[in-house]
C-alpha cells in the first residue's frame, strides 16, 4: 500500500507547472486592432516591447501609454462522449510604458508588461481531472531601454528585461473510479464499514502546487531602418530567460474522512515540504516590415519566431529528504513554431483611426505529451481597432481580438492509476479526447505625448 500511495503523489506533480503557449498574444491596445503587428513601427513608448530601436524615431519631448486586456477564454473537451467546458476567470494582461527624449537622436524609457501567462479551470471533477484541474500562471517584465538614431533612416535600441513570475496549480491524485472499486474490496474484507459512500465523478484527493519564481534577467534588442518614406523593416530579438521556483509550497487536500483516512498516512509529508521547478521563457525573434502606400493607410506584417524547442522538459524536485521519492522528470519536447501577424490601419480624419489586423499561431505542443493544461492547437486571431484623439496629443485606443482555436482530435494523455495494481488491473491508463478552444479579448488603452 504504501508504495502505491507514494505512486500517487508522483502522479500529483505530472502536470507542468506552466500551460503550454503560454506566450502573451495582445499586449498593447493600439496595436492588438491591427495583428499586433509593431517591429516595423514608430510607436513612441510601446516600441519598447515591440522593438526598442523604434523609440529612436519619436518626435515628442516625452511619451507615456497603458494597455489593459481583457482575456475572456473557453475551452471544451469530449471524453466518453460528453463534453466539458472551463470555468475560467478572466485573465488581465497590460502594459505600461514611458519614454523621454535625451537627445534628438537619444531616447530612453522604461516599460512594465506580462509577456507570458496563462489560466484555466476545468474544475475539481470533470472527466480528466486527474491530469489537470486549475492552473493560473503570471509573468511580469521590467524593462529600461535606450534607443539611438545613428542616421536619419537607421536606429537600434536595446533594453534590460528583469522577469518573474508565480503559479499555481491544482491536480487530481487519484481515479475515482479505482478508489470506488478498492472501497468495494476492503468493504467485502471487513476492512471499512458497509455503507461507505461511493465517490462516482468526484475527486477523492488534489493537490495544489504554489510558487514564486527568483527574478531573471535577458535582453530586448532591435533594428530599425527606413527604405524611403514609404518602406520601413525592422528586426527584433528577445533572449530566453528561465523562471526557477526554489521552494514552492504542496498541499494535498482530501474530498472527505474516507479519502483522508486511507491516504493522509503516506503522503501527509508534502504538506510540510517545498518544491523547486524551472521552466523557460524562450527567445523570440520577429522580423516586419510597415508600407505607407498613402498618407493615412499603414499596412504592416510581422513574422515572429519563438525558440519552444527549449522546453523539453518539467522537472519537480521535492527539497525534504523523505519527500524525494516523489520527485518527477516530465517530457514536453516542444518544437520551434512560427505566428504571423497582418494589420493595416486607416485614418479616417485626423482624430479619428481604425484598423484591422490577423494573426496565424501555430502550435509548438507535441501531440504525444499533450495535456489539457492549456489545450495546444493553431490558433486564427482576426482583430479591429479604433483611435480617438479628443485633443492633439491624447489617444484613446480600443481594440478586439477573437481567437479561434481550430481544434484538435482523439490525443491521448497519459496516467499512471497506482490504485488498480491492488485490483489485479494495468496500472498505465489515458484519457483520450477531443479538445476546442476560443477566446475574446477586449483591450483599451490611452497615451499621451508632448
């Protein structure tokens, strides 16, 4: 019994402790109406984020903006036949920047923003928590930067990113249909009274895995150059950073006395021991170029390369001694992907601006290590957008992206059922399903420049 229970706490720690695409797609008001679209652009103080050689070009003494999103997302999965959706908060991504002029030709600022994150609760008893039932990741990113106009049409800027971030996850321990069944056995051996209640669909034990990352630290640099007055491109690079949880806190928490009775004896240590874990922020690297065929129209592409291929793996390591058995070594083995961004923007008036943007979001998830954290799938994000410009140099910004996850079919994940070694049963099981994804995010942001 007690290495199957040990088993049990392994299976706690095999869901990652960060969801997969975790990657933060709308961060800026302004530029979430067209694609996100933006290493191409002159954006005052957002260029920070999207390409700090950008600031350069900025013609005002001092620029200020903020972006807050609204991230309303819904997720579906088919097990058995029945379908079940999330029970997700709404996530609150933002951006707030500023930037001053040293120089006519020297800009610097600083810029706080949450390049990565991610949240989803299928709640405590749907048909697969026993490989995820909540998790709530957030990252936040400081970032100081300068930018210097070498030539009239060539700037390069670079910023100092420092990082960190927090988790929590909440996770199954044990099938409840096997707990039902070896209440049936120890009933019939004398071992529990008659009578003990079945657990049918809910979950018999959870445990919630809690942490804050140490700070990390990367750098954001870019290029900027002007072709003619028509044409500009742009290059950016954002290094990778790894967010490292030296002592995370465990709590296993129990349906009821039946549950508590039978597994608080052998798993009570991860109560009182920390946990440490690390996983990536990976490199990012995107390329764009901005067309003015007219005045007042922009069209604008990006192509955007993120390095996932360095999460290969999740390893959780227990910092009590007697809690290290339940250490676990956890295989992702992402791939490196691309997202496209097009967007174009219209100024209608001299106070008033639309725009309109798509973005293409593959998927980095390997099909055979997939897990309904995050569900992994390509992504189509169409936005629009609108500027109001109440006074010369105040902007009000609205915009709105709809995500379209295109869906992915009979993937299999994987658990270990420890509990049905003493049923006589294979303890290696799955859950396939059939999962859908959709999000709508709304965004407003203001600047102000003078």
């Amino acid at each position: 019994m007690k290495k199957i229970l040990i088993g049990l706490v392994a299976i706690c720690v095999s869901g990652s402790a960060m969801a997969e695409g975790y990657q933060v797609n709308t961060l800026s008001a302004k530029q979430g109406g067209m694609g996100h679209t933006g290493v191409a652009q002159k954006l005052g103080a957002e260029s920070m984020y999207f390409n700090p050689a950008g600031m350069a070009f900025m013609n005002n003494t001092f620029d200020v903006s903020g972006s807050f999103n609204a991230v309303m997302a819904d997720a579906k999965a088919k097990i058995d036949g029945d379908w079940y959706k999330t029970d997700n908060d709404v996530s609150t991504p933002m951006m707030l920047g500023a930037a001053f002029s040293i120089y006519d030709n020297l800009k610097a600022g600083i810029n706080i923003y949450t390049p990565y994150g991610s949240g989803i609760n299928w709640t405590n008893s749907w048909a697969g928590a026993i490989l995820n039932q909540s998790v709530k990741l957030t990252t936040f990113t400081v970032q100081p930067s300068v930018s210097w106009r070498i030539t009239p049409n060539l700037s390069v800027g670079a910023g100092l990113m420092i990082s960190w971030g927090n988790v929590n996850l909440n996770k199954g321990l044990v099938n409840p249909a096997s707990i039902d069944q070896l209440i049936g056995v120890l009933t019939m051996l004398g071992q529990l009274p008659q009578g003990v209640p079945a657990f049918g669909n809910t979950m018999p034990a959870s445990v919630n895995l809690k942490g804050t990352s140490d700070v990390a630290c990367g750098i954001n640099i870019g290029a900027m150059y002007d072709i003619n007055s028509q044409w500009t491109v742009g290059a950016n690079f954002r290094s990778k950073m790894n967010m490292k949880v030296k002592a995370g806190d465990a709590h296993v928490s129990y349906a009821n006395e039946i549950a508590e009775g039978i597994l608080e004896s052998e798993i009570g240590i991860i109560n009182s021991s920390n946990f440490s874990a690390e996983m990536p922020m990976p490199a990012v690297a995107t390329v764009g170029v901005a067309y003015k065929p007219l005045s007042n129209l922009l069209i604008a592409f990006d192509a955007q390369f993120t390095a996932w291929n360095a999460y290969k793996s999740l390893d959780i390591e227990f910092l009590d001694e007697n809690a290290a058995k339940f250490n676990q070594h956890l295989t992702k083995d992402y791939k490196n992907v691309w997202a496209f961004r097009l967007g174009a923007q219209y100024g209608i008036t001299k106070r008033f601006d639309v725009r309109a943007g798509f973005i293409v979001d593959l998927s980095p998830v390997n099909k055979n290590y997939y897990n309904p954290e995050t569900p992994g799938m390509t992504k189509l994000e169409p936005s629009v957008g609108f500027s109001f410009r109440p006074v010369q140099n105040l902007s009000i910004d609205f915009s709105a992206m709809y995500v379209a996850g295109l869906g992915v079919n009979d993937v299999t994940c994987g658990y270990t059922d420890f509990l049905a070694a003493k049923l006589g049963e294979s303890t290696e099981k799955s859950i396939t399903a059939d999962y859908k994804v959709h999000a709508f995010v709304p965004s407003i942001g203001v600047s102000f420049s003078f």
